[in-house]
C-alpha cells in the first residue's frame, strides 16, 4: 500500500513541479526542454522514496498530500518570476514602442500570476485540508480514577 501511495502521491508531487519548473524558466525554452523531464522524474522518485521509508501507507498519502500543498501555494511566485525574466530577456527597450511591449508584458503575466495564484490557492487548499486529516495519529485519553474517601 506504501507503494501505491508513492506512485500516486509522487505523481502529484512530480507533476506540480514540473509546473513550477516550467513555468519559472519559460522564458528561457533550451533550459526547460530536457530539465522538466528531469526534475518531473526526480520528483516522482522523491514522492516514492518518502512513501516507502514512512511508517504505514496513511503516513505517506500525509507527508505526500503536504508538500504537494506546498508546492501549489508556491504556484503564484513562479508566475512572477517568470514575468520578471520575461521582461528582463524579451523585450526590447531600444524599439519605439519599447512602453507599450513593457506594460503589454506587465499586464500578460500579471494575468498569469493571478491565474496561478487561484489555482494554487485552491489545489492548495484541497491538499492541505485533506493531508491534514489523512494519518493523523489517534488521541489517546488519560482518565484518572478519584479515589473515594469516607
């Protein structure tokens, strides 16, 4: 079940860090290319190796479902990184309309960015609420017993 749990929990994983990696180094296409294969099999490895070195399969889907919470509400800052790249290789300031393609851009990936922030607030959400709930560990209760005096 640990296995399970690492294919499926890594392949979450795995994917949103291949979004994260390719959305943060867009605009430089000859680093993505062969780094999001890369890094996307590293992360599904990682996902794995967590889930088979945790206690029980409840454990794994936890630790799991976390640090992909993690790396959704890190969506946003991807989105803007990647404008500021963007802007700082592609356009060209010495054109005539050099204004209007920065604001062009500025407008563009602030649109990104809000996009991948609503995105990743609520996948965020999704697998924080549910990683927190998933292998919790059970309370245990101490009652203490009142002694009766007469």
């Amino acid at each position: 079940m640990k296995f399970i749990a690492g294919v499926f929990g890594g392949l979450f994983l795995a994917v949103l860090g291949l979004m994260l990696f390719t959305v943060t180094f867009a605009s430089s296409p000859e680093t993505v290319g062969g780094g999001a294969t890369i890094i996307f099999f590293i992360l599904w490895v990682v996902g794995i190796v967590v889930a088979l070195r945790d206690k029980t399969a409840a454990k794994a889907w936890r630790h799991l479902l976390l640090a992909s919470a993690v790396l959704s509400f890190l969506l946003p800052i991807s989105g803007i990184i990647y404008t500021g790249s963007y802007m700082a290789t592609q356009v060209d300031t010495t054109h005539e309309y050099a204004g209007a393609e920065v604001a062009g851009a500025a407008i563009g990936g602030g649109l990104v960015s809000g996009f991948m922030g609503f995105v990743g607030f609520f996948l965020g959400v999704v697998f924080l609420v549910i990683g927190l709930l998933v292998g919790r560990d059970k309370q245990v209760v101490y009652v203490e017993k009142q002694s009766q005096t007469d």
